[in-house]
C-alpha cells in the first residue's frame, strides 16, 4: 500500500465518521453552539464539544479519592460511581465501568486506528475514550477528560471541577 493511498482512506474515514455534533437532535438536552461556549468556557467547549482532549495530569479530578459520583459537566448526569475510579498511571481520570444508561460510545478513527470514543447519552458530550486494557471485573479503561466532569460527594459537600 503506497502512502497516498493510505492517507486517502484515513481522511476519508474520518470525514465520513458520524460524531455527537452531527446527531445533536438526538440528544434529551441540547444547546446552542453559543450557549455551550458561554456555559463551559473555552477548554471544556474544545473538549466536549469539539471532541478535544485536554493536556494530562492537569485535572484535579485525579485526586480526588472520596465517595461520590462522578457527573456531566454539560448536563449534570450522574456517569461514573468513584468506587469504579482507579489509579491507571494514564494522567486522566479513569474508571473501570460508567452507571448503566450513563454513557453511549462510537467508533473514533484517526491517523493511529480506530479507538473508542465516550459520551455523555443525556447531551451528547464528549468525555474521553474506552479501552481494552483496564482491571477486572471489566477489563475496561473509561479513559475521561477531568474538565468534562463534576465531582459530587456522598452526602453533600463542595463539588469539585475538572
């Protein structure tokens, strides 16, 4: 295979990948592009929105070691129980499994392959990605972006923000 082909094919299965954006109308909640912008900011627009990923380690939701439930920066679903929350060295928060009817995932293809990308199914919010190479029970690694996510404690208490 010659690298003009192989170039072609992966821009085209790029462009022809469905994303959150495109079935927005999908979605229980939904905004507007400026209504998101104006409610996220900037970095979580580019990662949520966009489907960005934000820089690793910079998330103080890695810290976090406390009983709670990790929620939707976008519309406030509860995603991630922080008994599911593991240490997997990867710089992002990561979870071995979401809540049920908590997340939704599509195919992502890009320059390296095709990985696993996760999303919000209440507003269709980019979170991160799943893979293959997590701890039992799953065997799963929900790979997510802190600033896509608030943290609420068990009982009450100050919400932390990716």
């Amino acid at each position: 295979m010659n690298r003009r082909l192989f170039l072609t094919g992966v821009a085209a299965a790029t462009l022809a990948a469905p994303s959150a954006r495109a079935a927005e109308g999908a979605f229980e909640v939904t905004r507007s592009e400026a209504e998101w912008r104006e409610m996220l900011g900037d970095q979580a627009f580019y990662v949520m929105r966009e489907e960005g990923t934000e820089r690793a380690f910079t998330s103080p939701l890695n810290a976090v070691k406390a009983e709670g439930t990790f929620h939707c920066r976008g519309c406030d679903q509860a995603l991630y129980p922080s008994r599911t929350k593991y240490e997997s060295g990867t710089g992002w928060p990561s979870f071995w499994a979401p809540l049920d009817d908590a997340v939704a995932t599509k195919p992502d293809p890009g320059f390296w392959g095709v990985r696993t990308e996760v999303h919000c199914d209440r507003c269709g919010s980019h979170m991160g990605h799943v893979f293959d190479d997590g701890p039992e029970p799953t065997g799963k690694r929900y790979c997510m972006n802190g600033v896509a996510m608030v943290f609420r404690p068990a009982g009450g208490g100050a919400p932390v923000v990716g």
